[in-house]
C-alpha cells in the first residue's frame, strides 16, 4: 500500500533554503578559485537568470541569461531528428516575444548579457530575429548580445541550404540582416530608455517566490512587473530588495517610445518600427500601408506571407544606406509534414535555399540619389532608378540588399 506523505510548510522552506545556499556556494567557491588561485582577469559569468536565481547570479561579475521564439519541441524524446515541432508564427504578433522575459532578467548594477538568442528555423519569419533583438537590446541598453550560433559544422563551410535550427552561417536572411543590427545596438543608434522600473528583489523574497517557479523560468522581475513595462521602460531587479516602481500606462495592443512603435492594433498583422536618426525598419505586416520614418517613407508591398517582410535603412557612412527587404526563406525541397506547418522531420531540404524578393516603394528625403542593388558579396550588381527621389525595389533584382546614395541637394 502506498502513502503519501507531505512535508510541512517549515520542511519545504528549508529545503529551498538548503538548495539555493548550496548552488550559491558551488559558483562562489569557482568563483574565488578563478579570481584568486588562477589569477583570471576576465568578467566571469556562472549561468543563465532562468536556469539560476538572480541573487545567485548577482555574485558573479555579470549576469547573463537565454532566449529562443519557438524553439523546437521534441514530445517524445529529446531532441529526436523526426519527432519535433517549430511553430511558424512571427514574433511581431506579441508584445515582446522573448524580449520582455529578458529584460525582467536584468540586475541593476550588474552587466547584462544575452550569451544565446536565435529564432528557429525553419520558421520563416526568421528574419525579424537579430532586428528585433538589437532595437530592445539597444533600447534597455544591455551589454553584449550573442547569436546562437554560426556554426556547429567542422567541414563542409558552403552547403548553401539552411542546415539545421540554429546554425545561421548559410542562412540568407539572418546573414543580410546583422550589419543592421549590429549598427543599431553597437552604435547606440536606438537610444536607451530614459525611464526605469526596478523591482525589489533579496534573497528572501526570493526564496519565498522559488517553490513555486518552474523549471527554466525561475524567479525574475515579472513577480512585481508586468511583461509589457519592458516595451515601453528599462527595468530591472534590485537584490538589496529596494525597488524603485514607476507608475507606468502599458497598452496591451500598442507600446510606443520616441524611436520605437510596436503596433498590435491590426490583429495578426502586428509591424514594428524604428525611427532613429541612422536606423529605420518596418518589420512585420506592413504590406499596402506606408511608414513615415524621419525623412523616409516605407511602403511595403504584398509577399508570400501576406504582407509580412523586414525592411531596413542603414546609413554606413555618411549620406550613404544600406537598404535591406527580406521576407519567406526555406530550403529548396523543404517539405511541411502538414498543414500546420510547424515541423518537417528530417526533410529540411537542399541547397540552394530560396529566398523571396520584396518589393517595396521607398521615398528618400532628398531627390537627387542614385541606387545599386547589390551582389552576394556586397558589391554593385545592377542600377536601381530614383525618379525625384523614389525607388521602387521587388524580386526583379534578384537581391536582398541594396546601397544608396544620397546627394548632397546644394547646386
């Protein structure tokens, strides 16, 4: 006969006291034998907030923490090649995405990284991924953002097909996308936020909260902060327990800033937009609607996902831009197990991936520009023409990224 015995209140207590006073001294012992035996001058960071607790965490140099939008789920066994699932949904269909559950990760005082971030393929909508987490990165202004990953491949370095979920080193549209983000987070081009919540969080607290967390997603600010604060304000977490609350109006469907707009009104059709002085971006259902960005103006045209593209503008260098318009990528043969569309086993496809051209109007703020649509190396493939300072793009040039040159409009 079996019993079931349930410990007490007290029991369950120190129990959680015992594990975390044991975890904290497994990184604060390897912590002192680096610094001090080893003599390591490095920042040291112990794990991810999520998979440890911020007070833990906060004993370390930096605090770091993970994230994935629809990484793939295996329900029967773990990672199994055949049986696994990726949702093909686009992020800019939720406030935030993953974006939100970062920044209530965040230590007040601590450097904040983000060691591991990527979108899943074969979702296609990967190209908002690195775009989406620069602008919020730049905009809670953390420390260092880490793609995962280049790659996992000792060999074979041209297979020109998208090779698995994470590996972006052959994939076309994150490829094309990260001279954008990475000019709008190590420029500072999106400016962070003025105003800031931090929530009160020690070690007691802390404690209490523990028991009833779930695995992977442990203690964060989101005890006292709603996820759509981090839209619109940085957050934090203060692990002396003195938080620091803002009486801050989050709309559910509509999270705007000087620089940012995160539009869910049209549902299902979510498009976010920046608007910084040397970065602008429509990423989302933009199609048949136009975007007025600081001089430019954005026009998305009709796609193969109904209206949804990534569209940026980058000034490299000075009066210069780097236009990029992405949209559907897959492999050539992929093949959708069902209608669902959210796994295709081991049929991931063959090369070359298959990239959709985006058509789009684009009106420069001066009318003198001359335009090139650009080759696989960066290089001028083909003229675009600028008639009073418009150019009209689409899969004709069969190009993802283009250059343009504005003119200085005195004589």
């Amino acid at each position: 006969r079996r019993v079931l015995f349930r410990s007490t209140a007290e029991a369950q207590n120190d129990w959680t006291r015992f594990l975390w006073e044991t975890e904290d001294r497994y990184w604060q012992t390897m912590r002192r034998y680096l610094k001090d035996e080893l003599h390591v001058h490095a920042n040291l960071i112990g794990t991810a907030v999520g998979y440890s607790t911020p007070n833990i965490q906060a004993g370390m140099d930096a605090v770091d923490s993970h994230a994935y939008w629809q990484h793939p789920q295996f329900p029967h066994k773990a990672w199994d090649p055949v049986d696994w699932t990726v949702q093909n949904k686009s992020m800019v269909n939720e406030p935030g995405g993953t974006l939100p559950l970062l920044a209530l990760r965040r230590v007040a005082g601590k450097p904040f990284t983000v060691t591991e971030y990527n979108h899943a393929a074969p979702n296609t909508y990967g190209s908002e991924a690195f775009l989406l987490l620069a602008v919020y990165a730049g905009f809670q202004d953390w420390d260092a953002v880490f793609v995962f990953a280049y790659s996992h491949r000792r060999d074979d370095w041209n297979e020109q097909r998208i090779p698995n979920f994470f590996d972006i080193d052959q994939h076309p549209t994150k490829l094309v996308t990260l001279p954008a983000a990475v000019a709008m987070f190590t420029r500072g081009d999106v400016s962070p936020a003025t105003n800031e919540a931090i929530v009160g969080l020690g070690r007691e607290r802390e404690l209490v909260l523990l028991p009833a967390s779930p695995a992977f997603g442990l203690v964060d600010a989101g005890s006292s902060l709603t996820r759509e604060a981090a839209m619109v304000a940085r957050v934090a977490i203060d692990t002396n327990g003195l938080g620091r609350p803002m009486d801050l109006k989050v709309s559910g469907d509509h999270f705007r800033t000087d620089e940012l707009d995160w539009n869910l009104l049209d549902k299902h059709r979510g498009v976010v937009t920046v608007n910084a002085p040397r970065s602008k971006a429509v990423i989302g259902y933009g199609g048949g609607k136009r975007f007025e960005l600081g001089g430019f103006i954005i026009e998305p045209g009709d796609t193969l996902q109904d209206g949804w593209s990534a569209i940026t503008l980058t000034e490299m260098q000075p009066r210069r831009w780097l236009l990029t318009a992405t949209g559907y990528v897959q492999n050539t043969d992929l093949r959708w197990n069902d209608a669902a569309h959210d796994s295709v086993g081991r049929n991931m496809g063959g090369a070359p991936s298959l990239v959709e051209g985006i058509p789009a109007r684009i009106k420069l703020p001066e009318t003198r520009a001359q335009a090139w649509a650009l080759d696989e190396r960066g290089q001028h493939r083909a003229e675009v023409q600028v008639r009073d300072g418009q150019m009209e793009i689409g899969p004709q040039y069969r190009t993802l990224w283009y250059e343009i040159e504005v003119k200085d409009p005195r004589p």
